[in-house]
C-alpha cells in the first residue's frame, strides 16, 4: 500500500494496491518473542550485551525458523529499533514447536514453524520456566528473576497493573534502564487487553479493533512497544475497519482503503460528497501533524520546545484542534442530518459519546490510522501483545508479579514511596505508577482507593468535575458454527437498528467481532467466535439475588442475540453452541475497574482534550497512565499514555535529560490550561 504520509497533504495520496500486510501471514510463528500458547519448552537466557537504550542490532534477539518465508515481515521494525537478524536453525535454543496449519476465511495459513530464541540483555543466566505460558489455565504467579524473599527491593519505579498503559510505560522504562516492577492483581496480563479460553475458543477480553498496529509512520505505537523490547508479531491484515448497520437501512462498510471507503460513503450522500471530503481531509491535516512528531511526553518541556522548534506549522496544528471536537467541525462542512449522526456513529464506537463530545484529536487519529496504517489483527488473539510486552519487560531484566493485589500506596513525607499488597508484603521503588483508573487510585467513589486517608487533590476533583466513568459493557462471547455466517462476512460490525436516538442509550447500539474471520485459529474447526458487547451501567445488575442476576442475564443477552439473528444472521440462536456472559459486575471484578468503567468520559460537552490529565498527579512520586489519563480510551490512546509516562517518570529519575525550572513553568501553565476547559 502506498500511502502519501506527507505532513503538508491534507488527504493521502492512495494507491489501489492493498495489502502489502498479506505477505505478513504466510508461515510464522504468532509473536517473534513470546511463545506459542502453550507449547513454550525450556530455554536459556543467555548473558552479553549491558546495553540499555533501546535495541539495536547488537544487542535484540536473535530467532530461528524453519519452513517459512520471512522477507517482509516488517512489522516491529523501525529505524530506531531493528530487531536484529533472523536465521534458520534448529538447535536446543528453541522454544517453540508449532503446527499452525489450518486456513482462515482471510488466507492465513501458517506452515509448521519452529522458533529457536536466543536473547543477550544482561549479564545473569537463568532460564524461562515453562509456567511462563501464560494461559488462565495454566498461569504464572511471578515472572522474572526476583519473587518471595525480594520484598524489599528498590526499585526505580513500580507498576500498579498490567494494561497496556501499564506495561508500555514499564517496558519503555525497562529499555530505558530502569529497574521496573510491575504488580498486577489478576493472572495474565493485558488488563481489558487479555484474554481467556474455554473449550478450545481463545477469546478475546475486550475490543478486537487495533489501531497503532502497523508497519508504518510514527503512530503505530503498539508495533514499537513491542518492538523496543525486541517482538514482533505476526498481524492479520483486516480488509475493513467495521461495517456498520444504521437506521434507515444505512449500510456503510469502512474499507481499509482510504478512496474506497469515501467512495462508499460518496455513494451514499451524493449531495455532500464536498463536506465528506473536507471534514476528513480535516482529519488528515492532523492526523498528519501528528505522525510527524516523536511523540514523548507533552509534560517535559525540554522535548516540548524542540518539537515546537523543528515542527512548528505541525505543533501549532495540533495546538490549534487540542480544545475543539469533531461534531462541531463536521458541522461546518456537512448539512445532512443523516449524515451527522455517521459521524456521531464514527465517534460513538472509539469514544462512547457523540461527535459533539469527543476530541477533534482523537476523532482524527482513529479515523485516518484505520487507513494510513491499517487496522491488524494479531494471530492467537489480542492477548498476545500483552503477553509479549510481559515477556519482553523480564528479557530486560525487570519483573512482573501476578496475583499481586495492591492495596494501598505507601506514602513518606508526602511522597509514594512504596505499595502494600492484600497479602502484607510491601515493596518500595523511587516512583510508582497506577495504571488503575484515577477512581480506583485515589478514590471519589467507596471502592479502591489506593491512597488511603488521603484527601483529594484539587487536581484530581478537577477531573472528577469534568469527566465521569463512562457505562461499563454486557458482553457476550459466544462460539457458533461456521454455516451460520453469510459468504464474505467482515470482521467487525455495529448495529443500530432502530433509531438514531438510542445511539447512547443502555443496549442501545450492538457492537459484534468475528475474530475467525480473520485468524481461525482461535476456535475449533468448523466453528466461528461471536463477541457481541453493548453499553451497560453497573446500577442495572445490583441489589439482585444470585437467582434473578442470572435469569437477568439471559434474558437481555437472548434479545440481543435475536436482533443480531433479525438483521444480519438468520438462524444465529440455533448456532451456538458455547455462550459465556460477563456483566459489569464482571468487568469490575476482573478488570479491578470502578464500576466495571470503560473509562472516563465527559460530565459535559468538553474542550476538546484540554481538560484531560496527564501523568504526573499532585502527589510527589505518583504518576498515573492509562485511559483516565490524555488522550483517554482505546488501546492505542494507553499505549501513548505509557510512552510519555515512561519519558517523564525517566527525566525524574535521572534516565532522561530535564531541567527543573522548566518543569515547574511548565506544569503549572498545563495546570491552568486544564482549568480553562
Ligand atoms: N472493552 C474494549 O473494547 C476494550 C478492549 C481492550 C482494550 N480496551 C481499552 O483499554 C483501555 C484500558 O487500558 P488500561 O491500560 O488503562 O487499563 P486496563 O484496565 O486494561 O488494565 C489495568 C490493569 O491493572 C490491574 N489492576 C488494577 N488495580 C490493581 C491493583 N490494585 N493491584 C494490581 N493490579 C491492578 C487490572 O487487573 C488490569 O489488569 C480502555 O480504555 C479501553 O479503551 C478496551
Ligand atoms: C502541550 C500543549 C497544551 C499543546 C501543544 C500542542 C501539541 C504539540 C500537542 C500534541 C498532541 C499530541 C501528540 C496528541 C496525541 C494524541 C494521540 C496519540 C491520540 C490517540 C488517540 C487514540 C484514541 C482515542 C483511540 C481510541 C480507540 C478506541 C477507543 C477503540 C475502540 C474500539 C472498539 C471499541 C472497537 C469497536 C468494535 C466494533 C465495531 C465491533
């Protein structure tokens, strides 16, 4: 695919060959780092390189296959962190024995392939147990080189969770050289980015739309979490981002293709071709603006001001839209009402409110990167990218400990210096990082507040004024047989059958992945995975008995599936024949969330992104990442939350340049900024 990338085009030049990814599929093992699900044997670590910037050719992995074809396999390279070579070899190093080879419905067929890993990080040997296969089966307690008898370690900063927000910030520290530890409560790692299996279905925890997992540009941010810790992983090219199902009959089918999809919508709304064009085309102006910075952490100001000095047309941009949303933007350029509620639909499925209330910024990003980079589905699931980055975070020398509840964080003359566990055990670092929700760290609610006895910082009440938990989900994941879906059936779905107004309503609006469709390997043969999920609050499953929770359940998850069986699939009930049902209590009681939230989201109409904290939090040594935290939900918005909490957490630590002065101006002006919103 060829994709203008130029800051200064405001629409991409597409050309209509498409899937350079394709050639990605053919006969790879499923991540270059982690190890096939269960099928991980012993190997050794083996000592060299005391290296600790990011990898370079001397000092990442080093992997053996046999039987495949590897020459563009390009995903997890960057022209800062090359992954190094790879070799055919079979020799005891491998790790990996895998027989992959079944089709899918999008091509992918995977020869036999068998990785050989040999890493050379640090100077200790030890070897991988075979409980690092990290399987809800069969899990792990404690990864790494440390565990019991090691409480007491010092460390450069601890990880409260293992999100994706959680990890890349400890990864990105880790290749940074500081010495992480990351505590997660529950037994995988991945947060709402895990995953669970059941009767040979792997399924996917939460979304199965990944944007920022490309090969290309500077916003592919997943692709180079993994990277800088040395994974790549083998992706599923998806032809389409989402088909959605809208009232009127409206069916609109997001092709990867850029000039297919206007081309699409075009059709569609004739008499607004003009609008269609310039709001996206705004979208590309920024989306543009951004894939051209290195993106840190908006929050040092030494990074900041060389940005504004080597960018500054593509910061002022950016600058420019920070405080205003896409609704009042599409606005400007587009009449039909019809139209509008599109985009309010666009918006809805990133950020669970309408256009009128979700940041031009963030409605830019998802919505170009869809087709600059494309959306890629990983093989053996979303799990994996957790499971890579938990395995990388120990190739680097840091730790993660599973089952490890955080109680409470430790303070000493108003600074966080440690954490307690629910089991007594303490462990203390120079900085600690939350990656649970600001809620759950420091409270507003009766549940979870990890700062015990504290008041709440007039920061944090700030942020509770302008931003609430958004409702958590009802979802359903389901395995059905492979006849019940129509020929050419796509990935993802969004149905909205009855009337623009139900949009945001509870139950409202459906949102279905097929992830067989794309990598069949997640379910026996012969079978599909339906994960089917639909907003719900947390107030709709309380206060019943055991009896009526369940029933309760069935009964909403039997209509939603009847109205996926009216509209798109005839015959769906006789199909399944697995059904598994997760409420928000669910999504609290796993995910450790409030109120099972799947995020923050605005009390009001906001300003754009200007309201939203960063890392830093008024309490010295505390940082937060992840969605409570700029820019807000989805997996890629966590992953950049990582990448600048890793950059600034490293300037406190001595690991990064910093100046002080500068920094206390700065805060304080981004302090006031949020004020304005
Ligand atoms: N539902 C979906 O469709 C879906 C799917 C995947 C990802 N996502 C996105 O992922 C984002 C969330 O990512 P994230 O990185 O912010 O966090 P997360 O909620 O995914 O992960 C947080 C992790 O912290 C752990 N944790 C919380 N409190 C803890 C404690 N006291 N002690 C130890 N561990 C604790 C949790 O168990 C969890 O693993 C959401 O905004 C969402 O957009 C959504
Ligand atoms: C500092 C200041 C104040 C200023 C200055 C200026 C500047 C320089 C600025 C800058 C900025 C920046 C860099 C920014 C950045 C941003 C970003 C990166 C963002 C991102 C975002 C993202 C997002 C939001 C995403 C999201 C996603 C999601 C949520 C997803 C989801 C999905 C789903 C749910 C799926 C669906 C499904 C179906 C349909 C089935």
């Amino acid at each position: 695919m060829s994709l203008s990338s130029s800051p200064s085009s405001s629409i991409p030049e597409l050309s209509s060959s498409s899937y350079k990814l394709c050639s990605f599929t053919l006969g790879f093992a499923k991540s270059q780092c982690f190890g096939q699900r269960n099928t991980l044997q012993l190997g050794t670590y083996r000592p060299g390189s005391q290296n600790q910037s990011f990898p370079s050719l001397e000092h990442v992995k080093t992997f053996a296959f046999s039987n495949y074809k590897l020459s563009s396999m390009e995903l997890g390279l960057n022209p800062v962190t090359q992954m190094g070579k790879f070799r055919v070899r079979n020799d005891k190093t491998s790790l990996l024995s895998t027989d992959l080879s079944r089709t899918s419905n999008f091509g992918y067929k995977p020869a036999s392939v068998k990785l050989g890993y040999e890493a050379n990080k640090r100077s200790r040997d030890f070897v991988f147990m075979s409980k690092s296969v990290l399987t809800v089966d069969n899990m792990v307690e404690i990864e790494g080189h440390g565990g019991a008898g090691r409480e007491k370690s010092y460390y450069d900063a601890i990880v409260i969770g293992s999100g994706i927000g959680g990890l890349v910030a400890a990864t990105q520290l880790a290749v940074k050289g500081a010495r992480v530890l990351v505590l997660e409560k529950y037994v995988i790692p991945g947060g709402s980015s895990g995953y669970y299996q059941r009767e040979g279905y792997t399924f996917d925890v939460g979304s199965s739309v990944m944007f920022g997992f490309s090969d290309k540009g500077n916003l592919n941010l997943i692709t180079k979490a993994l990277a800088a810790v040395g994974c790549e992983m083998e992706v599923i090219p998806d032809p389409t981002t989402v088909h959605f199902h809208l009232p009127n009959d409206l069916s609109v089918r997001v092709h990867r293709e850029y000039s297919e999809f206007i081309a699409e919508l075009t059709s569609k709304f004739p008499h607004e071709k003009e609008g269609i064009v310039t709001f996206y085309g705004e979208c590309w102006k920024i989306f543009n603006a951004l894939n051209s910075l290195d993106l840190k952490s908006l929050e040092e100001p030494i990074y900041l001001f060389g940005q504004f000095f080597q960018k500054p047309i593509e910061c002022l941009t950016l600058a420019y839209f920070l405080p205003q949303n896409a609704g009042d933007i599409a606005r400007k350029y587009i009449k039909d009402p019809q139209l509008l509620s599109f985009i309010d639909a666009e918006c809805f499925i990133v950020s669970t409110v309408n256009a009128l209330q979700t940041p031009m910024i963030n409605a830019s990003m998802v919505l170009c990167d869809r087709h600059f980079g494309g959306i890629n589905y990983p093989v053996g699931g979303v799990g994996e990218i957790a499971k890579s980055l938990a395995k990388g975070l120990v190739d680097q020398g840091s730790e993660i400990f599973y089952k490890a509840n955080v109680t409470s964080i430790i303070l000493e003359h108003g600074k966080a210096v440690g954490v307690r566990l629910s089991d007594g055990r303490e462990f203390f670092a120079k900085t600690i990082i939350s990656n649970a929700t600001r809620w759950d760290t420091f409270g507003g609610s009766q549940l979870g507040k990890l700062l015990k006895g504290e008041k709440l910082p007039k920061e944090e009440e700030n942020f509770q004024k302008a931003y609430v938990k958004a409702p958590s989900f009802l979802s359903i994941h389901m395995g059905v047989k492979a006849e019940v879906l129509p020929p050419d059936t796509d990935c993802h779905h969004f149905m909205l059958e009855d009337g623009w107004t139900r949009l945001e309503e509870p139950f409202g609006s459906i949102f279905l992945s097929i992830p067989t469709v794309l990598d069949s390997s997640l379910a026996p043969e012969g079978h599909h995975i339906f994960h089917i999920f639909t907003t719900s609050s947390i107030e709709d499953w309380e206060g019943l008995s055991r009896k009526d929770y369940d029933a309760k359940k069935e009964r909403v998850a039997d209509e939603i599936i009847s109205r996926l069986e009216k509209k798109l699939f005839p015959g769906l009930k006789e199909s399944i024949v697995f059904k598994e049902i997760g409420t928000p209590k669910t999504h609290r009681r796993y995910l450790a969330r409030d109120k099972g939230t799947y995020g923050p989201k605005p009390r009001k109409t906001p300003k754009g992104l200007l309201g939203m904290p960063f890392n830093t939090t008024a309490i010295n040594g505390l940082y937060c990442v992840g969605d409570s935290c700029f820019p807000g939900q989805g997996v890629i918005a966590v992953a950049f939350s990582g990448v600048m909490c890793s950059h600034r957490v490293a300037a406190d630590i001595g690991l990064e340049k910093k100046s002080p002065i500068l920094d206390t101006a700065l805060l304080r002006l981004l302090g006031w900024f949020r004020t304005l919103a």
